[in-house]
C-alpha cells in the first residue's frame, strides 16, 4: 500500500523547501517507523496538481499504521516541526492506496 502525503507551500518557499527536503532525506529514510519505506518526495511540475509537493511511503500491513503513529523519535518530530514551517496551514492531505490486485472494492447497499 501507498500512503501518499500533500501539501501547499508557503509563497515564495519552494527553493528553500526542496534544499531542506534534499538534506534531510537520508534522515527520514534512516528512522522511517517499522515496516515503513519512503518512496520518495516529489514536487508538481508546471502547476498541474491542486499540492506542490507530495511525499510517498509504502507500508505492507495495516498495522504498520499502527506503528507510524506510536512511533516516538525526537528527531523526526524535530525534521517535521520544521517542515511545518514552509507549510500553508490546513492544505496537508493523506491517501491510502492499494495495489489493483489487492483493491477491495467498497460495499455499499442499494438505496430503497
């Protein structure tokens, strides 16, 4: 499964941004949670996404989800204070997909 993570910057924070997200990559690869990898972080290109920048990481099992949220590392609270930093307030957004074969489809019952 992919969580895939996306935010707006702050006007102006671009350059900035991606010279601290390329610092502190290994930082975030090397204390991802158990069961955790980081894909990648990627900005949009040529304004064709309503984020700017999205950041990628794989899990396998549900409760690894478990695990990103008892994680405790001061440093990566340190890494994600800072990043707030370059962050519109309330544009951060999080999505959960599954691989197509693994893809449970929603069940819903039909309307009366």
């Amino acid at each position: 499964m992919l969580y895939i993570w996306t935010a707006k910057l702050k006007e102006g924070k671009e350059k900035e941004y991606k010279a601290w997200s390329m610092k502190n990559m290994a930082e975030y690869r090397k204390r991802a949670p158990a069961g955790w990898k980081l894909v990648g972080a990627y900005g949009t290109t040529m304004a064709l996404a309503k984020f700017d920048v999205a950041w990628i990481w794989q899990f396998r099992r549900w409760k690894d989800v478990d695990t990103f949220f008892d994680l405790e590392d001061k440093i990566l609270d340190r890494l994600m204070d800072e990043e707030s930093k370059f962050l519109l307030p309330g544009t951060t957004r999080g999505v959960v997909i599954r691989e197509m074969e693994d893809w449970l489809m929603p069940i819903t019952k039909p309307k009366k």
